[in-house]
C-alpha cells in the first residue's frame, strides 16, 4: 500500500468533488437527459447516467448550482470513457472541449 508522500497524481487539474444533478444533451439532439455529476475539473468531468453513452460522443453539458454564489457551468464535451456501474447505470468520464458563456 502506497502512502500519501509516495503517491503522485497524474492529473494535470485536480478534481473537485460537486455530487449534484446535471444535464446534458448528445450532438444533434434536442432532447435534454439527466445524470448526477460526482467531480469535476478545469478540464473533465465524471458523471452518472442510465444511458450507454460511447467514447467520441459530443455532448453539451449543464451543471447549475443549488447555491446561487457559483455560476451555471454550460460547455461541449467530449466522451472519452463509459464504464458499466451496475444497477443500469454507467460511469461517463468527459474532456470539456468548449465553455459557453453568454
């Protein structure tokens, strides 16, 4: 077992833990689906959700905070890993491509 000091993270952004609803919409769909965003960084984002989303997939997400001192996050992503989670959900990690503001 490795210990903290031994350990060094790969990431080039840490990740921050938010476990709150988003939603997200793939390409050339009007049709916006729910997932539950478990961390997010400058970069990416891991989410749940019931669909069987594959890598190369674009997306347009939107997480918008309960608290309202934190901006609305909306941008374009892109699939880069799915991972069956049980119980008809999968885990969907994403590279944030675009952020879109107003």
């Amino acid at each position: 077992m490795l210990n903290s000091r031994e350990y060094s993270e790969k990431r080039n952004f840490g990740r921050m833990t938010v476990e709150c609803s988003m939603g997200y919409k793939v390409a050339g769909s009007d049709e916006m689906r729910e997932g539950q965003a478990l961390d997010l960084s400058s970069t990416g984002m891991l989410f749940t959700c019931t669909d069987e989303l594959e890598s190369g997939m674009q997306l347009k997400i939107n997480i918008t905070p309960g608290n309202s001192l934190i901006p609305p996050l909306d941008a374009m992503a892109e699939v880069m890993r799915v991972a069956h989670a049980g119980e008809g959900q999968y885990e969907v990690g994403i590279k944030i491509t675009e952020f879109l503001g107003e």
